[in-house]
C-alpha cells in the first residue's frame, strides 16, 4: 500500500483540478454567466470537509477504503464530463468531492506507521505528489480543452484514477489504524490548513479571468498553471527545512515566498506569472510542513486538518465571483491578510521549533 498513497493522491488531484483552467470556457459550453460554475468548485470540497473526519470511522480496512475513493473519483469525473448541462455536471463534481474525502486523511495519518523515521519527508514527498497532480492537472486541463473540448479533456483526464484505484483494491495488506482521536486544541494548525487551501483557490481560480482579458488562449492560461509544478521542490525538501529550522522557522520561511508571490502580482503581466509560481512553491512547501505535523496526531486530527483545509477551498470556491472583473488589488490585498494571519499562528501550530 505504501508504493500506491503518493500516485493515488496525484491522481486524485489531476481529476479535481483540472476544471479551473476550463471554467470560463465550460460557463460558456453550458451558456451560463461568468462566475456560474463556482458550485462545481466549491462543493466537492465542502463535501470533503463535512466528511473527511468521519472517514476514520469507516470499518474497512485503510486500502480498501481508499480504493474505493479512487474508484468514485474516476467514475464521476468521466460522467462530470459527460453532462449535458450546468446542473448535472455540478451534481457529478459534487459526488467526485465525496469519494475523494476517503483518501487524504487517511494517507496522511498512514505515513507515520510506514515510515516512523522519516514521516517528515515521506509527508514531503506525498504532497509534492499532490502538487504534481494539481499542477498537471490544471495545465493539462487547459490545453487538453482546446485540443479535444471541455467534455472530453474532463474524461481524459479522469480515466487514469481508475486504474489506480484498481491495483489498491487487489492490495492484500490489512493495515489499521488506532481509533481516531478528536480534539480542539489543535485549532491552530487546523486555521493554518484553512489559509493554505484558501489562498490557493482564491487566486487560482480568478487567474483565468485575468489572464483571459490580457488576451490568453486556453492552452496558454492551461500553460500558466503548470506554475504549480513550482511547489514539487519546497514540498519534497520540507523534512530537510525542518530538520534545519525547525517547524515554525521552515514554515515562516516559505510564507515570506508566498506573500513575496502575492506582492509581485499587483503590476500584472508578466510579473502575475512570476508572482504566481512564487507564491505556489510556498504554498506547497508550507503545506507539506503542517501536513506532516498533522499525521503526528492521528487520523482524528489529520481528518480534522484536512477538513479544515478543504473548507478553506470551499469557502475559496463560494467568494471568489465577485471578484471577477473588479481590480487586482481587491482580492490580492484579502490574500495578503490570510498570509499574515497564517505566519503570526504558526508558533502555536506547530509543536516543535
């Protein structure tokens, strides 16, 4: 099971990504105003929220239960982009949340118990995997859409989740966990994942309307979004940060990149690029540090960060319209508040200095 956690969540993220470069150009494939789209980004990770601390409860084994995660991921991504209209396309997407809330906390919570002397970097590298997969999914997304359309790049992109999920199902591994631990103490680290996830959606997912009124073809705003393969570094050399700084010293370390990020995309092209892959290589790199401090909790607590930090994505999803059309500086001065608050809790957040 432990060869299968980084690729699943890889894939995983390819299937759900890889929307937001398509947004603009599915509103108009479904003949629905700018901004309409936002449930088919916001409620799979409400979804993931409501249901990623329960998810330890489940009495199936971890394999099996992420297994089966993946298999619904694939399934309904294919019928998301098979939707004839907004409506079912939406209600799909929402399903894809679902099942993809049975494989992060789980798979973070499983990394100490594989790897006990090097949880750190295994956390590193599970979310540079993740990274990879957003980042691929999202630019691959874009330039599959005018290649192929919206439908078919959707169901592309979905199949490979599928025989993922395959090989964890026929896993002869029966690994379990100790019963999950819940608690409110925590709530430092869990505002931390919040502001991570946050950040992240609120400004990826108005770049396409930026970049699409600078002029940019889908395939080029597709290409933007490999920027996200920025945070594979950070995020597979976080245990090396932390083993040097300690957590809150590595973690300041790469929020001082994101706020850096934010700051450089106020003038707009081609500082907005360049602003933008500063600001994911920190992202990512903070990411991985809260994540490895998540799984030393417990599935309780690391189910409850990752719901804390898919309701950062969900309330990302919800508040980002509104935005659409007004100047940068609007929503790139909201960013800069969330980055503050997130350096000024990480003392408490994180345990070990």
């Amino acid at each position: 099971m432990a060869w299968a956690l980084i690729p699943a969540g890889a894939l995983t993220y390819v299937a759900l990504y890889a929307v937001v470069p398509m947004l603009p150009g599915l509103e108009r494939l479904f003949g629905s105003p700018a901004g309409s789209a936002h449930l088919g980004i916001g409620l799979p990770f409400l979804f993931l929220v409501l249901l990623s601390p329960l998810v330890p409860r489940i009495p199936l084994p971890v394999g099996t239960t992420i297994g089966l995660g993946l298999m619904g991921v694939g399934l309904t991504g294919i019928l998301a982009g098979l939707s004839p209209n907004l409506a079912l396309w939406t209600l799909f997407r929402a399903l894809q949340g679902i099942f993809a809330a049975l494989i992060p906390g789980l798979s973070l919570a499983l990394l100490p118990r594989l790897f006990p002397t090097r949880h750190t970097q295994m956390a590193g590298l599970w979310v540079a995997g993740n990274v990879l997969g957003g980042g691929l999914g999202r630019g691959r997304g874009g330039v599959l859409a005018e290649v192929l359309g919206e439908r078919m790049a959707l169901v592309a992109l979905s199949l490979p989740v599928l025989l993922v999920a395959f090989f964890a199902l026929r896993g002869r591994e029966r690994l379990t966990l100790p019963p999950p631990r819940y608690t409110l103490s925590a709530w430092p680290l869990y505002v931390l994942g919040f502001v991570l996830l946050f950040l992240n959606f609120f400004v990826a997912n108005l770049l396409p309307y930026r970049l699409e009124a600078l002029g940019f073809s889908q395939a080029q705003i597709g290409g933007v979004f490999f920027a996200y393969l920025a945070g594979i570094p950070g995020s597979a050399l976080a245990g090396w940060l932390v083993r040097r700084l300690g957590e809150v010293r590595a973690f300041r370390l790469a929020f001082g990149g994101v706020i850096l990020g934010l700051l450089v995309q106020i003038p707009g092209q081609p500082s907005l690029i360049l602003g933008f892959t500063l600001m994911m290589a920190g992202i990512f790199t903070a990411q991985a540090v809260t994540g490895g401090a998540s799984g030393r909790g417990g599935s309780g607590v690391s189910g409850t960060y990752i719901a804390a930090f898919y309701l950062g994505g969900t309330v990302a999803g919800m508040v980002y319209p509104p935005f659409i059309g007004r100047s940068p500086l609007w929503g790139l001065e909201l960013a800069l508040l969330m980055a503050l608050l997130a350096v000024l809790l990480a003392p408490r957040a994180l345990h070990r200095n």
